[in-house]
C-alpha cells in the first residue's frame, strides 16, 4: 500500500472526534511516528520501519482507512492497558 495514502489516514483519523478513551492515544502514536512532520523529501519507509518495527509489516497490509483504525486499535488497547495510573497519579500529587 502507499505509505504517503497510510500517513494521510493517520492524520485524519487523528483529527476525528474521540469517541472512545483509546481514540486519545492516536494523537500520541502520530506524534511518536512524527507523521504530521513528514515532508515529501523524505524515506518514509525506513522511518516507518525503524519506528513501528515488527508492526510495519502489519501497517503495510492496510488496505483502507478502516484497516489503519483497527491497526491503531490494537496499539491503543495495549497502551490503556499497560498505563501506569497509579503512577501518573504519583507524580501529579507529588508536584
């Protein structure tokens, strides 16, 4: 798939209304992946390779933006998941 046509459903699905709490950590993969700081000149697949890892063969197989949502889906499950709450909670009374 073209990964400029990936990038461009990244962006969207980012700037879409959240619905679910999950929806809240795409702007924070799309901001790791510094995809709204790609500019035409550059190697977007070495970047999305050495960013993703074993999951770029994944993102590679999407084939329409509901494919990039699932794909985002299943990073934001495991980041709400493993979130340490108890020590964000932490560190905003220890201010």
């Amino acid at each position: 798939m073209d990964l400029k046509k990936i990038c461009k459903w990244f962006v969207e699905l980012n700037t879409e209304k959240k619905k679910l709490f999950n929806d809240y950590f795409i702007d924070d993969i799309v901001r790791y992946l510094e995809i709204d700081e790609i500019h035409n000149n550059v190697n977007l697949e070495k970047i999305l390779k050495e960013k993703c890892g074993s999951e770029y063969l994944q993102l590679i197989k999407c084939k329409s933006k509901s494919d990039v949502k699932k794909w985002l889906n299943k990073i934001t499950s495991y980041i709400a998941k493993y979130i340490d709450s108890e020590q964000i909670i932490a560190d905003f009374f220890s201010k």
